[in-house]
C-alpha cells in the first residue's frame, strides 16, 4: 500500500507546486460557464427558454470542441494551442456577457455562447496529457501516475463543486454579468499560465498525429479506448439525470432552491473517494474498479427511489459521490493506458466529452420526462443510465480478458519449440 503523503510528494517533485495552483484556478471556468451563462441570460433577458437555449448550446459545443482541440495539441503542442485558446475564449466570453445586454437576435447570443463553448481550454485532459509525459520511465511510474489521476479526479471534483458555489456568490453581490466576467479574466491569466508553465515541455507534438495510423484502428473503434469514453458517457448521463430527478423531488418539497446546496453533498464524497485510491493496492486492476464503482451507482439509483426526506436524499447523494469519484479516476487511467502516446490528449479530451454529452442528453429527456411524469420517471432515467454503465464496465471485462489471452498466445508461438 503506497503512502498518499509520499506519493503527492513525488508528484509535487515532478511538477512542481505552482503547477497544482495553476491548473486548479485554470480549470474553474469549465465549471463557471454552463451555470453562469443560464444565470446571466435569464436575468438580463428575463427568459428562462432562451437562458436554457444558450446554455445548452455552451455546453454541447464545449463537448463537440474538446477533442478538436485534444487533435490540435497532439499535433502542434499544448502551448500554442492553449495560447491562441485562452485568447479566443476570453474574447468569447466577453461577446457572451455583451450579446447578453445587447439587442440583439437570440442567434447572435448563441453563436457567441457557441464560440465560447467551443474553445473552452480542456485544462484537465491536457493537466492528464502532462502527468503521462512527467511520470513515465521508471518501476514507480504506475502508482505515481496512479496518484496523478486520483489528484486530477479530486481537483475536477473540487472544481465542479466551488465553480457553481463562485457564480452564486459573485453573482448575489455584484451582478450577473461578474461570473462570466470573472471566468473571462481566470481564464485569460491562469490558462495563459499553464500554457507557458515548464510542464508543458514534456509532452513532444506528434505533426503526423492526426494520420491513421498504418494498419491501425482509428481511435473511437479501439474497444480499449472506446469503452471509457461510453463508460464517461453513462457516468455524465448518470449526472445529468440525478440532478433533474433532485430537483424534481425537492419541488415537491417546497425546496427547490436548495437545489445546488444539496446536489453539492456528492462533490465531497467524491472528492475523498478520488484521493483514496492513492492507498488502493496494485494488484486491484483497473476493470474491477471500473466494475465495482459501476454496480454502486445501480444500488445507489434504486436506493433513490425509496427516498422520503432531504436527509434520506442526502444520504444517496453521498454514496454516489463515493462511487462517482473512483469511477471518475478509473476511467481516465483505463483510457490513458489504451490511447496511443501521439493521440494522447485527444483521448483524455474525448474522455471529458462523454461525460458532457452524457450529461446534456440525460438532462433533456429526463427534464422532458419528469416534466410530465414527476420524480419517478427522473428516477427511471437514472437507473438506465447506471445499468448503462455497468454493462459497457462488463463488456470492459470480456474485452480486457480476450486481450490478454491473445497477448499470451502470441507469447507462446513465439517461442522457440
């Protein structure tokens, strides 16, 4: 068992402390922008439609731009890209906030919050992208990489929770307008930072690394690669449909506007539950932690059902936040042990796509469905979005398995007789 103090330690000796600072700070806009533009839209055109309308068109182009930009960084490097990225983004979110204010079409405001969406920086796939290049080389490379991808769960964990807290807050005191403002500013600073930041030298650009390779698969159709991407999209469908079936049950108890105060208890757990498996032995491979963390949510999916009270509720979100965050680590660790060393940022930024997709979609139809329907049918959704899970977790296994056993046996016919 790896102590966890030593282990960030190491981590720490690699990248030093500025870069956890930076890339933690560089991250919450991500959180910040989704919640910020539907708080900004409806209050300055006093619209909830068209406040969904230009969140939900930030958030899709966010999950249809992060491997675009994954691509770009394995060809060209992260720094260029992040650079030209941070300058667009901060420009973006300012139109956002203008466009907002402004006279103008509902199309105009949109095509802003597509451009803003589009080139949000992916700080933690490319913050993953780096601790690859860092730790390798060495007989302790697995359980410090093992302790970067527990870190990165526990910072994005972190991140999710406080950016929404920070739109609330500046939003309350100072006005709509500040939290976009706010993202605009972090991100032109802090990404601009981590783009420049000595990490960013580890990892070597690959020019040809959009090319098929010769003889290869394409990307998507590598199972071992594929199935944490569709393993990220039940996770986020699994988010999605927990927070429309929460604010469904909290509608009906007069409480709807603690919404975010009660949704945020499963950011902790899960944030301890991501740092945790530091300690975690070795020998407990990747699909079994895949499978395990998987078959929780199912539990937990069904234990909502029986919920009753805000307390019973909270208890749920808690076991969910314990399996959500060791679900979160493990599958960026199955998927950066799959990808190709040139595609590397592509794949941890298709990974963070999932989960955004995911999640758009399961809050569209379970909101549609609950809608009409109530907590029950949010509930329903929930379910099939962990049964979803479990079951790309047990074709994970099959694949994971038959991998291995072609592997032996090409050993073996490899042998001299």
């Amino acid at each position: 068992m790896t102590p966890p103090t030593s282990a960030f330690g190491e981590l720490r000796t690699a990248a030093g402390w500025h870069f956890f600072v930076i890339a933690f700070l560089g991250r919450l806009p991500v959180a910040m922008n989704v919640v910020g533009v539907l708080t900004l839209v409806a209050v300055a055109r006093g619209s909830l439609a068209e406040a969904g309308i230009a969140s939900a068109t930030l958030g899709i182009a966010s999950g249809i731009g992060a491997p675009l930009l994954g691509a770009a960084a394995d060809r060209w490097g992260q720094r260029p890209v992040l650079t030209a990225v941070a300058l667009v983004n901060t420009a973006a979110l300012i139109g956002v906030v203008t466009a907002a204010f402004a006279e103008v079409p509902l199309v105009v405001l949109s095509a802003a919050c597509l451009l803003a969406g589009a080139t949000i920086p992916q700080i933690s796939s490319m913050a993953r992208t780096r601790w690859m290049a860092l730790l390798v080389g060495d007989d302790r490379s697995r359980r410090r990489m093992s302790a970067a991808m527990s870190y990165e769960g526990m910072a994005d964990e972190l991140s999710f929770v406080g950016g929404p807290v920070l739109v609330g807050i500046l939003g309350a005191g100072f006005g709509p307008a500040v939290p976009m403002l706010t993202a605009a500013a972090i991100t032109l600073v802090f990404v601009l930072a981590f783009a420049w930041h000595p990490t960013a030298a580890a990892v070597r650009p690959h020019p040809h690394a959009t090319a098929p390779e010769r003889g290869g698969r394409p990307l998507l159709l590598r199972p071992l690669v594929a199935l944490p991407i569709g393993g990220m999209f039940f996770m986020g469908a699994f988010f999605g449909a927990a927070l429309v079936a929460l604010t469904a049950f909290l509608r009906a108890q007069g409480l709807e506007e603690q919404t975010g105060l009660v949704y945020g208890c499963m950011g902790v757990t899960s944030a301890v539950s991501a740092i945790a498996l530091v300690a975690l032995p070795e020998r407990v491979a990747l699909a079994t932690r895949w499978a395990v963390s998987a078959s929780v949510l199912v539990v937990a999916a069904v234990c909502m059902s029986f919920v009753n009270a805000v307390w019973s509720m909270i208890l749920v979100l808690l076991l969910v936040g314990a399996a959500a965050g060791a679900l979160l680590v493990t599958l960026n660790s199955a998927g950066a042990a799959a990808a190709p060393p040139r595609r590397m940022a592509t794949t941890m930024t298709l990974l963070a796509s999932g989960i955004i997709v995911g999640q758009a979609i399961a809050s569209a139809v379970t909101g549609g469905l609950a809608e009409h329907l109530g907590f029950a049918a949010a509930v329903g959704c929930l379910l099939a979005a962990a049964v979803g899970g479990v079951l790309v977790a047990a074709l994970n296994i099959l694949v994971v398995r038959r991998t291995r056993a072609s592997a032996s046996s090409d050993r073996l016919e490899g042998e001299p007789a």
